[in-house]
C-alpha cells in the first residue's frame, strides 16, 4: 500500500544562539517531520541536532530514493544536514539507518 505523506525539514529553535534560554531538545526543530496528507498527523520524525545553538536549520533538500543498506534495498530518505554529516534514515518509518560525516570544516 502507498504512503500518502509529505515530507518537511524545520529550522532552527529560538533564541537561536543563547540554549540556556530554551533547555531541552526543543523537539522538533532541527528536524525533518513527516505528516500522512490525509490526517495531518505527524507520522514520524527525526531530530538531526537537539538544542541546536550554530544556525543548522535543516529545512534544505531532503532525497528519496532506494538503494541498499546494509546488504537489503530500502526506501530511505537522504539528508546532507548542516552539522556535517549525511544523513539516511528509513522513509516509512524514520528509523536511522546510517549517518556519514561528508565535511571536516564547519564555520
């Protein structure tokens, strides 16, 4: 059966630099969020950076594809976030599956 979702990046959490003024993981910036269409309802999600101070908003591109992880095929999106690493998470159920660090030099 087909999955009716759309699939959505968030920014980052405010104040932005000072996270003594927001403890916790300020769920669900930094983040990509996946909503069932028909619903609303947020199906699942994913943090890349809790409580996040350094502007690593991650509302960019995020990739849908197929491709085999760890030896079988998998529906994944792909997401190279602004800390520096790439990021492949299972797409029908957010379950990570591997992240690569792709820069050395973050500014």
């Amino acid at each position: 059966m087909q999955q009716r979702v759309t699939i959505w990046g968030t920014a980052n959490p405010v104040p932005m630099y000072d996270v003594a003024f927001r403890p916790g993981d300020n769920l669900w910036t930094d983040s990509v969020l996946v909503f069932d269409i028909d619903s609303g309802k947020i199906k699942w999600g994913f943090q890349y950076v809790p409580n996040e101070g350094w502007d690593y908003d991650e509302n960019g591109v995020h990739l849908l594809y197929d491709a085999e992880v760890n030896g079988r095929m998998q529906k994944v999106v792909g997401h190279f976030a602004r800390n520096g690493f790439f990021y492949q998470l299972d797409r029908t159920n957010g379950t990570f599956l591997n992240g690569t660090q792709y820069t050395y030099d973050l500014t």
